[in-house]
C-alpha cells in the first residue's frame, strides 16, 4: 500500500520499508513487535522541522513584503494538527495507516493528530532519502492535490482568518482594556 501512495503522487523512494515505517502507528508497532516495525514517531520528530523550514521558506518568497510576526502566525496557521490532517485526508493517507486493533476500532483513521503525525513522518522519509528538494517536491504535491479538492489556496493569507481564536480573542481583549 506505501506502492499506492507513490503512484498517485507520481513519485519514487527506493527504501519503501522506510515509508511503512512512516506509516506505522505505536499500537501496531506494540501489536506485532514481531514484524519488526517502527513507530513513525521518530521520523515525525524530523518531519516537523522540515516542514516547518519549507513552509517558511514558501512564505518568505510568497510573501516578500511581510514581517516576521505575521509571517510566525501564518505558518502557525499553516502547520498545525487541523490542517495537516486535512491534507492527510484529501491524499488519502489515512487509509494507508497501520493500526493496532484498539486505536482502530477507537477511530483511529480519522484522529487529527495521528492524520498530521504520519504527513510530518512522511515528508522525513522524503527528506532523508531525496533531502530538501525531495521533501518540497512531496509537500509540493500533495498542497496540490488539497488545493484542488478544497478549491483554496493553501498559501493564503486567508488561512490566518480561520486560525486561533483564541490569540484573536486575546488580542482583541488587550485592545480594549
């Protein structure tokens, strides 16, 4: 199934073992120790620095004019449980995800943080087997594809406008008192 995920990417690793290892959840790790598998926690611990180096690096060329401050909050907005598990969702990852028993039958497949946590563990395999241009080419493609099924830009300015209420609320508040 990692074979099906390339495919609709239009992508290619050599080590596939390192994307199952990416896709493999603490419960099925736990489940079948004898299988051998890892967790993809330690890949999604390098995910998530890469991510947030590409994205920022997207906003600095996106966004040229703009300081450091909305530029924080817009990859804020950008790299977060919500909207990483809607690009899990829109490339399909989910159904791709190795459960234990329990964690599926608890729902698993449609947790935010577990859809956002096997994104960020996926662009490490990327990242260590093809470095940063294969990470970007990946994060390219599937902003993409989430793109055209959401029909907005994920770049967006506009993506601030949905994203923490409660620093809005706090701001808000200091304003007034």
């Amino acid at each position: 199934f990692s074979l099906y995920l390339l495919r609709n990417l239009n992508l290619s690793l050599e080590n596939s073992e390192a994307l199952l290892e990416a896709l493999c959840h603490t419960s099925f790790e736990h489940e079948n120790e004898s299988l051998g598998f890892n967790s993809y926690e330690r890949l999604e611990f390098l995910g998530d620095a890469v991510l947030d180096l590409l994205v920022s690096k997207k906003l600095l060329n996106n966004f040229p004019k703009l300081e450091e401050g909305p530029l924080s909050k817009l990859r804020g907005a950008l790299v977060n449980e919500e909207s990483l598990s809607q690009i899990a969702r829109a490339i399909g990852l989910g159904e791709l995800i190795l459960l234990g028993k329990g964690e599926f039958k608890n729902g698993g497949l449609e947790k935010n943080a577990i859809l956002a946590d096997v994104v960020e563990s996926v662009i490490a395999v990327f990242y260590m087997e093809q470095g940063i241009d294969g990470a970007e080419e990946f994060l390219d493609k599937i902003v993409k594809i989430y793109e055209g099924k959401k029909e907005v830009k994920f770049f967006d300015l506009l993506q601030l406008e949905s994203f923490d209420s409660k620093t809005k609320l706090q701001e808000k508040t200091m304003s007034l008192f």
